[in-house]
C-alpha cells in the first residue's frame, strides 16, 4: 500500500520548467530543458487553462473586415476615417451640451454661493456641506468643459 502511494506521488511531484516565450511544460527532461533554456519554476503550482480563440463579431452586411495578414499601423480609407471623424466630433458636441446645460443648472442653484435653504437644511451645517458640494461639482464640470473642448481641438476640422 505504501508503495502504491509513493509511487502515485512521484507523478504529482513532477518538475514543470519555464521555457523563453512564457512558455511552462512538464514534459521536458532536464537536458532538454537545459538545451532550450528552461528554467524549474518553485515555490507553487502552476494551472495553465486553455481558452478557445475568439471568433470575429459578425459585421454588417456591405461592411468588410482588414484582411488578417494586414500590419498593425496599416492605413484607413481616408473616406472612412472621415466618417469616424464626425462621429466623434458629433458626440463630443452633444456631450459638451449636456455637460455646459448641467453647469449652467448648477450655477443656478449655487446662486453666486448662497443657494436658497431647503426644508431638511434646519442645522445650518448641512446647508454649508450643501453649498461646498455645488462647489466641487461645478469645479468638476468645469474640468470636464475643459476637456471635452480640448479634444474636439485635437480632431480635425469638420467637412464642409
């Protein structure tokens, strides 16, 4: 009995090396391992979990895929790239909208830093926590005007 669970044991200890490339295996001799410059990985186990490649997202009919063998920084069709453009741009204007229509309503509750009291505001310290929170949100969306106007700078002009 003994001797079945030492030698059961013996495949539980096998020596799993770590190959140039991330690359574990368990099935190496130690020559081999040498040969290729494998190292013995210590101090734990390793579970490798093999995935299935994902499958490209079915495209719209009239739509083509770049071809796979294409480089990574290969180039857009400038017509296409044009379109990409405005959609960007037209996003960034309708969220620069709701951004300066939310500052602009908190410019009017705020009311040059003495917004009206609300009923629950009967100690006078939840009115003053109120007022430095209007005053960190319009500081916020202020940023956040900033930023949006700056990188519709950075696009290039709209098509005529």
């Amino acid at each position: 009995m003994l001797a079945c669970l030492l030698a059961s044991g013996s495949t539980w200890a096998q020596t799993v090396y770590r190959c140039p490339g991330n690359h574990f295996t368990n099935s190496l001799t130690p020559k081999e391992a040498e040969a290729k410059g494998c190292r013995v990985v210590e101090g734990g186990n390793v579970t490798i979990v093999e995935t299935r490649r994902p499958t490209p997202a079915a495209r719209p009919a009239g739509t083509q895929a770049a071809p796979a063998s294409a480089p990574a920084g290969s180039r857009v069709d400038p017509n296409e790239q044009r379109a990409r453009d405005s959609d960007a741009r037209r996003i960034l204007e309708a969220e620069l909208r709701r951004e300066e229509e939310a500052l602009a309503a908190l410019r009017k509750e705020y009311n040059n830093g003495e917004p009206e009291r609300r009923g629950d505001e009967r100690n006078y310290q939840k009115y003053l926590d109120r007022v430095a929170n209007l005053q960190a949100e319009i500081a916020r969306k202020e940023a956040d005007i900033t930023s949006i106007r700056r990188e519709l700078a950075r696009l290039p002009a709209a098509a005529p």
